[in-house]
C-alpha cells in the first residue's frame, strides 16, 4: 500500500500518519520525492481496511502496490534513485560509473598495476574477488582478507572506490571494513540469509541477477535488503543462462529497460561474464550504454593467459582506454556522460 501525501502535507501531518501506521503494526517507509512525499506501507494490508488512511489530513489517496515488491517499485518512488558510493559519486545519475579490474584479486603489484591503468582509462570503481564464488573446488578461491588488504593499499595508492564480493555472512564485518560497494554475486541472488545481513547496512550494494533469474525474483531479492531498511541497492544483469553456447552466458539488455520501467533502482552491466570472450565485450558495452544503463562492470587483466580466473574475458589494459573513449561518444549521443 502506499500513501500519497498532498502536495502541500505538514511535517506534523506526516509524522502522525507515520505514528497510525506503526500502531497498527505495519511498517512504514517514508519516500521524499522532489514535488510530494510518498509512505509506503508494509504489512499485513488488511489492516488498513479497519483503519482507513484516507480520512487524516494531509493525505491524497492510498494505493495499493499490485506486485509483490513494494519498496523496490517504481510506484513506491516515481524518480529514479542516486545510490552515493563515495568520492562525491553516485550510481543512477547523469555520469554513468565505470567499475573495473582484475576478476580476482592475485597479488598486490599487479593489482595497483592495474588500478593505476583502469584510473587513468576513467574508471572510478575498482573491482576484484578476494571472496571468490567457482565452479569447482579446486580452482582458486580467493586471498581472503589478504586480498580485501591489497585492495586498500590499491584504493590509498589511487583513489579509487573498491567493489568486491561478500560469499558469506561471517565475513560481513570484513566487508564493512574494506568495501565501498558491497557484491552479491549471481549465485548468491537468492541467498536469503546473506540479503537480510546486507540490508543492515548501510553500504551500497551491487546485487547480480543470478544466471537463471527472471526480473521479478531479481527485483524480489532487492526487496529483502530495501526491507531490512538499506535502500542504497545498485542491480547488476550479468547474463542469462539460455541455449546458445557460443557465449558463456546471453547479455539480456532488455532487462535494463525493463528495470527502469519496474524499479527506481539504479542498473549496472556487467559485459565481460555475459559474453565470456573479450572480444565480444566492446560492443556488448556500447549496446548497454546505449540501453540506458547506469554503470559498467568490467573485467581488466594486463596478461590474462596467466589470470586466477576469467582470462577469456578480461580486456588488456589498452582495449579497455580505448573502449572508454568510444563510450564517451555513445554516452554522450543518449544524454550522459561516462
Ligand atoms: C564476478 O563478478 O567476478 C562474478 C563472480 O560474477 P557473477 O557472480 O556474476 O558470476
Ligand atoms: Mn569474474
């Protein structure tokens, strides 16, 4: 249900409306939008048949959210939303945000050898796993904190912003400690526990679509953090599983149109685990930024015959600047700026 204020509502009128509805055991979500103030409210909806909300001052009308996720839709807030990461950047504004970097975090020179590239290119985020999620058990899993440590010193050493990847529960406090953007991965989409933790928090938080996700159980996963009370969520589409093989997975674009008319949440699109080959990457970046999207995940590794993970995808360090500069034009033709 959401509560639509007039536009000219007290605070005094909002704040008692706020106090009715807690009192009836619900939970409400108070969403300042530019020309009125909208409260969702969430709960056991019933109740508001007892108590109608209409009739108290300042109120416009009450609507009910028709799909299952409530705070994450579009109704609940018409403008789309600017997640702050730091550094004065936000996600979901005019600037899209480029995030890129190594797949996993190997060793510390490399990785600054890289942040200092990736800088250089107009990258404001690095990426890289200290926490990896593979296949197969005896593939590399990740340096652990050594590696969330090597991602500080490449932050000190550059300025750049860090996103990485949170597997498990237990190392949430670690997380707090080192990340700006906190990753849940595709495979971790639906893990419930792990959205619920992330929603206590309040850093910014890159949720993945899982590779065999429809949109709606993406934004129902969103909806677990929004709830728990984080509203700084940032989705990611990093390709679908569907019957083609010649990708490692199929980039759905239209999921970030379809986003944006669904949610107010921002969009990232990540080209280098959607496509699988380096070489499709340019052009699958092109096509999302094109699309509408709100930032970029990429994969950059200077040799990647030698990477821990993701060599196929990952870019050199020149095709990746050069890549930049071509978005510039693109971002530029559908009124942003990258
Ligand atoms: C990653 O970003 O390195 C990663 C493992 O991505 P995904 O969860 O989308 O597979
Ligand atoms: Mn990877």
């Amino acid at each position: 249900m959401i509560i639509v204020l007039r536009p000219d509502a007290t605070e005094k009128q909002i704040n008692h409306i706020i106090e009715r509805v807690k009192k009836l055991g619900l939970k409400p979500w108070v969403s300042k939008g530019v020309e009125r103030t909208i409260i969702g409210v969430i709960g056991e909806e019933d109740t508001l048949r007892i108590q109608p909300l209409e009739v108290f001052p300042g109120v416009e009308k009450v609507m009910p959210i028709l799909t299952p996720y409530k705070l994450v839709s579009r109704n609940f807030k018409k403008e789309d939303s600017h997640i702050e990461i730091g550094n004065g950047l936000s996600v979901g504004g005019e600037r899209i945000i480029t995030m890129a970097g190594p797949c996993s975090v190997e060793n510390e020179k490399l990785l600054i050898e890289i942040a200092r590239k990736v800088k250089q290119a107009g990258a404001t985020v690095l990426r890289g796993g200290a926490f990896k999620p593979r296949s197969s058990p005896y593939s590399f899993q990740g340096l652990g904190e050594k590696g969330l440590k090597y991602l500080a010193k490449a932050k000190k050493e550059t300025g750049l912003l860090i996103v990485t990847e949170l597997m498990d529960t237990r190392d949430m406090a670690l997380l707090e400690k080192y990340a700006d953007i906190i990753q849940i991965g595709a495979r971790n989409m639906q893990n419930f526990n792990l959205l619920k933790v992330v929603g206590q928090s309040k850093k910014p938080i890159l949720l993945k679509r899982g590779m065999a996700s429809t949109l709606k159980e993406l934004l129902m996963s969103a909806e677990y953090i929004l709830s728990e009370g984080n509203f700084n969520v940032i989705l990611c589409e990093r390709g679908i599983r569907t019957f083609e093989e010649y990708t490692r997975f199929t980039l759905d674009i239209s999921a970030v149109a379809a986003i944006k008319a669904l949610s107010h949440l921002p969009v990232v699109v990540d080209p280098s685990h959607a496509t699988g080959k380096w070489g499709l990457v340019a052009s699958c970046t092109k096509a999302a930024v094109a699309a509408g999207c709100d930032g970029l995940l990429i994969e950059v590794h200077p040799n990647p015959e030698e990477a821990f993970s993701d060599g196929a995808q990952s870019l050199l360090p020149e095709n990746f600047a050069s890549l930049m500069q071509d978005l510039r034009k693109v971002a530029e033709a559908v009124g942003r700026k990258i």
